[in-house]
C-alpha cells in the first residue's frame, strides 16, 4: 500500500456541551498522525445517534438499513482505500450492512475493526463480521500508530497494547479545541482490578495502565480551569485505588484544590476504597461528584455479579452522607437473583441517604462479560432493545416489568415532593 487513506467510522451519542468529535476517536487520530509515514491520512466521520431518537415513543427509532445505505455512501466518496470501524454493542448491525454494501468495492483495500464488542479472537469476529480484514482486540492506539507495519504483516487479528505513558493527549495536542460550559472528558488509567461479571471494562489480568503522567494530567486540568469548562467526566472505571496505588487519585483531587479548579469534576468510585484519606479531601471539594454504582444491596445478588460486601458498603454511604459530600448512585434491575420486592426494598433504602441523584436503568449484557457467558444459567431472557444492545426482559419471577414500573413510581414520586 503506497499511501493509507484511512476513513474511521463511529456511531456515538453526542452532547451539545461536549467536543463533536467523541474523545476516544481523538485519541485514534493522534495516534495515527503521530507514526504513520507523511502523506499517510485518516478522516473522522461521526454519526450522532442522539439525532434518531424519539420523544413520542420515548426510544430510539433508528432506520438501520437507510442509516448504512448513507454511511456506505460516504465512505465510497471518500476516496479512502482503508475504512475502520468502532465497535460498540449499540452499532454491531449497523457496522455488519455497511460492511456488505462497501466490500468488494475496488477503492478499499481494507477494512479494519476495534472497538469493545472485538473479543473471542479470530475464528469468531470472522464468524461475526466475514467482511472485515483486521480485527483489534486491544486499546488501539498503537495499531493505529503502526498500521502500515500490520497490513505489510498481513495480520488479521491484533492483541497489542500501547506504551500507556507515551500517549498523547489529545487536547494538549490541540487535536480537540475546549471552550467555556464545555464538558469534556479524561483519564488516568484504564482497566480495572475487580471482576463484575457485568461489566465491559473488567481486564480478566486485572492489570490497570496509568495513562501519562503527573505533568500530563496537570496540564490538562490547567488548561481546563483556563478555558473555564463547565464539567471535567473522568472516564475511569474506578477512580479511587487502594494501598500503594492510590496515590495518584489522592494527588489528582489535591491538585484540583491547589489550582482552585471551579468545574465539576465527576468520578466513578467504588465505595469498599473510600478510606479516610479520600472522604478528607473529598469534604474539603464541593465541585467534585462521585459516582457510586451499588447495583444491589441484596447479598446473594452481590454475590452472583462479584460487587463487594454489603456490610462495608453500607458502612460508607454512611460516612460519605454524614460529610455532605456530593454522590450519584446507580443501580440495575433484572440482576440474577434480585427480585422486584428486593429492588424495591434496596432502592427506597438507598435514598434514604438523601444523595443527590438515584438512577437505576435495566440490566444490559455485553459480548465478552462473563454474564454474556452466564445469563441463561439464572433463568435470565435477553433481547435487543431499538439500537441494538442485549437487555434482559423476564426472569425466573417475570417480574422485570414490574421493577421498571416500580423505578418509574419512584422518580415521578420524587419529581411530585420537588415541586
């Protein structure tokens, strides 16, 4: 391939306040620009899912076929001669019709695939998506940083993790313009130490990769109280670490204090590591909002998706509402094992706590979590929802209804004592 005229395709859900192109796309680019020979060029081309939703059927109403016919479309315009894909559970049809409309067209020489539904290795992505001819099952920086090396290789199929310290930011690089009331997005690491058989961030190593560095994250947040942005998401699955390792979010939340940062800062905490250390900073930050995901509170629940003792858990909530501290729990219904009486039961408790926000939202199940694997064995029945992603409908008590109604009397309850 004498020169790579790249086309990376992503079907997100955009927000008015937050950069129009989403934050691990820039990521991609940087990477991208940053070691491929000169010449060699990539195109974002974003598709807002936001656009197809649907205040009357409260859902989304997405024309699938019409949706690839048009992305097809453009990618053919382009000129690119290789197209990439980001997979999410949301757009796995959508990605599967544009590859059959494009393959074969005599412009594209290849098509590549990442993103977090690539899992399972090589005979079954092949099986999932024939057409593709690269598949990355790894964060794809360093893919990306060093296509011409795969596609000279041949390679199908790419497990390869990127020197996490090394890269990029990409709005130190300017790759992505903040503003004033802008929300924007970082990180500090990924991966994740514990094992909810649920989620799709879990590293089955438990290995975490600390992104940059001090300066790096201090430059951010410099720049980010010069712009005057609004809201600062930290996008790691777990912000606080425990022993040796938390020192670095223990320093994060001390350097927003030093600079006097005034956004709101949202982190996604596990309660079992909120030590005294934390809750003390955390008191003195009225601009920072934790985001607690309890899930549950019954212990044959927590014990069926691996989230914690309830015990301790409860011991925290406790400390965490005495010191007024700013917190968002979330909670799933249609667990293995919960019913609707447990549900209800878990979340008036929980907002008796008197936190901000209490959301629940119903379980959805994701290629490559362990409740992929398991879900059936607890009598759990699962289905796609409008856009495509697998939610669980009816369980051994068929109550599944019943618990979403009940959340829907609790929020318009809470709306009634609001007003």
């Amino acid at each position: 391939m004498k020169q790579i005229k790249m086309i990376l395709t992503a079907v997100s859900f955009l927000r008015n306040d937050e950069p129009q192109e989403p934050y691990g796309i820039s990521c991609l680019v940087d990477a991208f620009n940053s070691g491929n020979q000169e010449g060699d060029t990539i195109i974002p081309y974003i598709i807002d899912c936001n656009q197809y939703w649907n205040d009357i059927k409260e859902k989304f109403d997405v024309d699938w076929e019409k949706m690839a016919k048009e992305a097809a479309a453009k990618i053919i315009a382009s000129g690119c001669n290789v197209a990439a894909f980001s997979c999410f559970a949301w757009c796995d049809s959508f990605c599967k019709l544009v590859l059959r409309k494009i393959k074969g067209n005599k412009k594209i020489e290849k098509i590549v695939l990442g993103g977090p539904t690539i899992v399972g290795g090589l005979e079954t992505m092949q099986k999932e998506f024939p057409k593709a001819d690269l598949f990355i099952e790894s964060y794809g920086e360093k893919v990306f940083a060093n296509l011409r090396k795969y596609f000279s290789e041949n390679k199908k199929y790419v497990l390869d993790l990127p020197d996490f310290c090394e890269l990029q930011s990409p709005y130190l690089s300017g790759r992505v313009h903040v503003s004033e009331e802008m929300t924007v997005r970082m990180e500090l690491r990924r991966g994740c130490c514990f094992q909810c058989t649920y989620c799709r961030y879990k590293d089955n190593k438990r290995q975490i990769y600390r992104i940059g560095n001090r300066e790096r994250w201090q430059q951010e947040l410099q720049l980010f109280k010069k712009a005057k942005v609004k809201k600062i998401n930290v996008l790691d699955a777990f912000f606080n670490e425990q022993g040796r390792n938390k020192k670095m979010g223990l320093d994060f939340l001390k350097y927003c204090k030093q600079i006097g940062l005034d956004a709101d800062i949202s982190l996604q905490i596990r309660p079992e590591c909120l030590d005294d250390d934390y809750l003390d900073v955390l008191s003195q930050l009225p601009n920072v909002i934790v985001e607690i995901g309890i899930q549950s509170l019954d212990e044959k629940v927590m014990k069926a998706i691996k989230r914690g003792n309830r015990e301790k858990v409860l011991q925290t909530l406790e400390k965490v509402a005495k010191l007024g501290i700013r917190t968002e729990i979330t909670m799933i219904y249609g667990l293995p094992h919960q019913t609707a009486e447990s549900f209800k039961k878990d979340l008036y408790y929980l907002d008796g706590f008197g936190f901000e926000t209490l959301s629940a939202f119903q379980l959805s199940i994701y290629n490559g979590t362990e409740l992929y694997e398991t879900y059936q064995n607890y009598g759990l029945k699962a289905k796609r929802d409008s856009i495509g992603v697998l939610m669980v409908y009816d369980n051994p008590t068929h109550d599944i209804d019943l618990m979403k109604q009940i959340y829907q009397d609790f929020i318009e309850n809470k709306k009634c004592k609001a007003a």
